[in-house]
C-alpha cells in the first residue's frame, strides 16, 4: 500500500489539499497521512505586536495561544472526519520541530506529497512559489503534488518531456503511483526550439516506454519557446488539466524543464502539478 502525505498549516486548512488528497488517495487505494507542521515557535499572530501594545501581554499572549492550540486541533478534527467520512485509511502526524526540516525527513518515508502551493507556514503572505515550496521542491525525497487554491475535477494528463532525465524520471514516478487507476487521457507534450523534423527526441525510446506504461497516450510536438507554447496550451483548458514535469535540484545544469519552469506554472496557472526530480 502507497503512502501519501497530505500537508497542512493548522492555522491556514487548505480545503484544496484535503480535497485532492482524499480524493487521489481513495482512486489509488493508498494510506493517506495528515502531516501538520505545528512548529512550537510558530503562532498565528505578530508576538512583538502584542508584547509592544498590551501592558497585560502575558495574559493575552496566554489567550491567543490557546485560541491558535484550538485552531490546530479543529483542523486535524476536519482532517480525520473527512478521511472517515469517504473510506480513506488515514493516520496524522503533528510535527512540532523546525516545518520545512520536518517535511523534508518525512517525504524520505513517503510516496508522494500533496500540499498547496501557496504555503508559507508563517504569518508573510507570499505569491506562488514562496520560498518554502521553492525550499522544499530542490531537496525533496519523492514527488509532490502542488495544488491550487481551488478543487477542479482533473480530467487529462499532460506530461512535459525534453528528453533531459528529470522529465523521463517525473514521467516513470507518476506511472509507477498511478498507472493502474488513473484512468485519463494522457498527453505527452514537447517543445523543439529548432525543429527541423517533426520528431520526439529519442523518438523510439519514449514511444516505447509510453507504449508499456501509457498506450493510449497521444504526443503533440510544437516549435517555439517552450515556456510560451506550454502556457499557451495549458491555458486552452482552464484548469482540467494535471501536469507531470521534472524538476532540478539547486547544483544540477538544466534544459528548459528546471525549477523556473514550475516556478512560472505556478505563477501562471492554476492547475495541479507532479513534480519529481531524480
């Protein structure tokens, strides 16, 4: 049995994430795990504010805190009555050291990460990428699904592939969690910046290997600037669309799939995103 972790700020529930993991946790028969990231030094309001404004602070300092405990319990309530509610296998994990430090060692001992992609787990409101989904995305241990702000029912795959290893590797990671019950079309989608045939890179390679895992899957080859083309066709479809693209650690040289091509994916649409990276 897979296992998925579903991440969470208790402060902050993302409906999102709750529905696209329950969701894809059910369709793949997997155990799905509530982490909430309760860093003890992190609270829901400005401490300095409050010691600087109030001559009784301790006291609210004490009321506040108590409100932000009741807040984090109240989402892993809605967590756990969620995963009841539609059959998922469930277990919750509260993480109260350094979040992102937390994450990174749970995502050794996970399949897959879902969490939304505007998560901060501080009180700075930040546009996509923050630098915590950019922290966590260059050193990761397994593939993560970012998701947006909103639930869409995803109706095909789009798999970006530039021949380069990450963008093979994110493809196989995606077919080995979901090949047997994501029942979708499945579009592999590439970009030739000189195209002088209209040829896949190591075209009987990847037709092979999309024949064994995805022989249904259809290929679309455009000439252009690759961040151009792929915007302008994500855009076509409003959000049904999940994409699987490759991403590179922080040392690693790339080609036109590396972490600024999800960095402008998530700047620019509002699709869910498959990110792996070998």
């Amino acid at each position: 049995m897979k296992k998925f972790l579903a991440v969470f700020d208790g402060y902050k529930m993302s409906k999102s994430t709750l529905e696209y993991a329950v969701q894809i946790t059910r369709r793949a028969g997997a155990q799905l795990v509530g982490v909430f990231l309760d860093e003890a030094i992190y609270r829901s309001y400005n401490l300095y504010k409050v010691l600087t404004s109030y001559e009784n602070s301790e006291e609210v300092i004490k009321q506040l805190d108590e409100r932000d405990r009741q807040k984090r319990e109240d989402a892993a309530s809605l967590f756990q009555k969620t995963c009841d509610k539609n059959g998922v296998k469930f277990s919750i994990h509260r993480d109260k050291g350094i979040a992102i430090q937390e994450l990174k060692h749970e995502s050794m001992f996970a399949d897959l990460i879902i969490i939304n992609k505007t998560e901060t787990f501080s009180n700075s409101r930040e546009k996509p990428p923050t630098r915590f989904i950019r922290d966590l995305l260059t050193d990761v241990q397994c593939p993560v699904l970012l998701v947006p702000a909103n639930y869409t029912n995803v109706k095909k795959v789009t798999m970006l592939y530039d021949a380069g290893p990450s963008s093979v590797y994110a493809i196989k990671m995606f077919s080995y969690l979901f090949n047997d019950v994501m029942d979708l079309p499945v579009e592999v989608f590439t970009v030739n910046e000189n195209m002088s045939s209209p040829r896949l890179p190591d075209n009987k390679l990847i037709r092979e290997f999309m024949k064994r895992h995805f022989p249904s899957a259809d290929f679309k080859i455009l000439k252009g600037v690759a961040e151009e083309q792929i915007l302008g066709h994500l855009r076509l479809h409003k959000g049904s669309e999940l994409v699987v693209l490759g991403a590179y650690r922080r040392t690693e040289i790339s080609r036109w799939f590396k972490i600024s091509m999800a960095d402008i994916l998530m700047k620019e649409t509002d699709i869910p995103l498959f990110i792996a990276h070998n």
